[in-house]
C-alpha cells in the first residue's frame, strides 16, 4: 500500500479536503519564509 493511499484514507477519515490542507501547508512554507526574511533582514521589521 502506497503512502498517498493512506494519507488520503486519513484525510477523508478526519473530514478533511484537499483546499484545507493547500492552505495549512502554504500558512507554514509563509511561516517559514517569514522567519529566513527576519533573520536575514532584520532592519526591515
């Protein structure tokens, strides 16, 4: 059994959508990229 398989029986398990964990996983890759910009720019915040 492949890996998406399960992650899809999860996500469906929990009611979750594609659209919910699009924006959960953009909210961190912005977290992320926010917090390189502090440490790299810290004049600008």
């Amino acid at each position: 059994m492949m890996n998406s398989q399960i992650w899809m029986e999860w996500f469906n398990e929990e009611g979750k959508t594609w659209k919910d964990i699009v924006v959960l996983v953009l909210k961190l890759l912005n977290l992320r990229t926010l917090e390189i910009s502090m440490r790299q720019n810290p004049k600008q915040f």
